[in-house]
C-alpha cells in the first residue's frame, strides 16, 4: 500500500510518500513541500499546487491519499487559504478514484508517537525513526506529510483487517448454512 | 464582457452568468444551483462541483469569474466546506487564464443595493429589477450568483475606465514629448 500524506498550505504544503503495511517495515518513497509566494493570485497559487501534487501523483501513483483535517485556529486568514489548498488533493484523489481520508492532527500525533498532543520535534523524531531515515525531514511541513502517510498505513491496515475478520466470519457463517 | 458568478458552497453553490458593460443593460445569460449531498464523501463532493463548474464555463464561455470572498463566520464547520468550494472556481479560473476576482459579500450588496448592509431580500430584487427579469431568482444563492457577476461587471468596468483614462492620459503626453 503506497500512500500519498498531505499537510495542506497555500504557503508551504508538505507532501510525503510511503510505502508499506501492517507488520511490515514502512519505507519513505518521497517527500518535499510545495511553496507559493504569499503575494501572488491565490488562484493562480492554487493552479500551481494543483500542477506540483498531479506531478507527484503521476510519479508516484500512491493507493490513497490523506490529507490533515482543517479546523479553524487563531488565524482565520490563513485558515481559509489553507482549507482552499486542502481541497486540491481531495479534487486529485476522488478525479482518480482513489480512497482518501482525512485525519485529523491529533489522530496523527497519536498514530505516530502514541501522543494525541505530542509537539512538532517529537512528531519528527518518531517519523525519522519509523522510516529508518539518515536524516530528519525538514521543515515540519514535510515530517507531518509523511506523518499523515504512515498514520493512515497503519489505521487503514487496522480498518482492512477489521472489514477481513467480517467477511471471514460471513464466509464461516455461510458454510455452515 | 460576460461574468460567471460564483457563491461557493457544498450543499448549494449558486451560478449566474451575466453579460454587459458599463452603460449597456446588463443581461442574464444564466443561473442555477449545483446541490451535492451533505452525506456524501467530501472529495467526490467538490469533484461533482468541479465537473457542474467545468461544464458551465465550457457552455458559457465567461470572459472574467468572480467569487465571493470566504469569511469565518459562526459555523465552523460549514466554512471550511465553502472555503474548500470557493477553491473549485478558482482553479477552474486559472486552468484557463481567466481573471478571477474575489468579493466581499457587503461589496456584492453595496454595488447592486447601494447599501453593504442589505438583506437577501432587497439583493433579490434588486438583481431581478437590474436584470429585467419576469421572475426572481431563487434560492437566495443564485440570485447571489448573479449579485456577484453584476459588482464585477460594474467594478471591473470602473477598473477598465480608470485604466483606459490612465492610458489616454499617457498616450496624450507621449503625443506632447
């Protein structure tokens, strides 16, 4: 299962690859962040993340794509371009046919360092550890990328064992029948 | 000089093309409301809103978009659901190298009503008055539609005035050099 991890922006949107299942070790495929200048068209901003993650798609066909859930913070200005950029990968993913979820941070936290309010270094040095990296992904923009990846590796695998152990047991029912 | 007029939103997105200029009356091309289901999976959402969107600039070939402008208001919720929306027009805008403007909702309302603080009501019949319409539009999101595409005809007519005076001006003391 390769999966595609956005952590959108308009500024700096992080964007992470990894490969893997349960039970297997996790494997970075790629990772980087997509910046715009902050004083361009905010449509033409959006046109060119939308060029950069249908690059990244093609490159790396991931299975999925997850993307971080915006709330609304403090910032309501840079909420709004980031919820504007967050729906370039989901109009990416469903123009694909490809499964998406959306996390939300602390799921991610949770996923990757067992602490829903785990801070940015922690979130990196865990991410740096589970991908078995020589170095940590810099900026954190790129580290939550590759965080959202692995987290919906690993939740999605449990949802896909939970859907098994349904059918199996519907497929033992049945026989019985 | 024909406008697509967009109030973005997932549940109700109203559309209204209008055509004119400063000094013409301006005329309704067309107008509508694109509905997705609040149950539905969020990316395939914004793609049905995408593929309504595209259709709609391919059968009316506008020469200019205008959106309005997201702001945070009490629900949170369904705000990052208009933002994500307000992002479909805008790429479907620069995908094809249209200008795009953003306006604010009290600009909508000052520029058809004379008054920013107007109530639906009053945008409604203004817009049925200024557009000669034998019926109002309905809901309240395609008459905003077509609010939208009226600032901008005005507006963008008042830009083009001033660039144009700014031009002649120039060209008469290149005449004079």
């Amino acid at each position: 299962m390769r999966v595609l991890g956005v952590d959108p922006g308009l500024t700096r949107c992080g964007l992470g690859v990894v490969e893997g299942g349960i039970g297997q070790p996790l494997r970075m495929v790629a990772v980087g962040v997509v910046r715009t200048p902050p004083g361009d068209d905010p449509a033409e901003r959006l046109l060119s993340l939308q060029t950069e993650i249908d690059d990244w798609m093609h490159a790396h066909e991931p299975d999925a794509v997850a993307v971080e859930r915006v709330f609304a913070k403090a910032n309501i200005k840079g909420i709004m371009g980031t919820a504007q950029a967050s729906a370039v990968p989901m109009l990416a993913a469903a123009r694909r046919g490809l499964p998406l979820a959306l996390h939300t941070p602390s799921e991610v936290k949770a996923a990757v360092t067992g602490n829903g309010r785990a801070d940015k270094a922690q979130v990196t040095s865990m991410v740096t550890r589970i991908l078995r990296l020589q170095v940590a992904p810099r900026p954190a923009d790129a580290a939550d990328a590759l965080a959202l990846a692995i987290c919906h590796v690993w939740r999605g695998g449990a949802h896909d064992r939970i859907a098994q152990a349904v059918a199996a047991q519907q497929a033992r029912a049945g026989a019985r029948r």
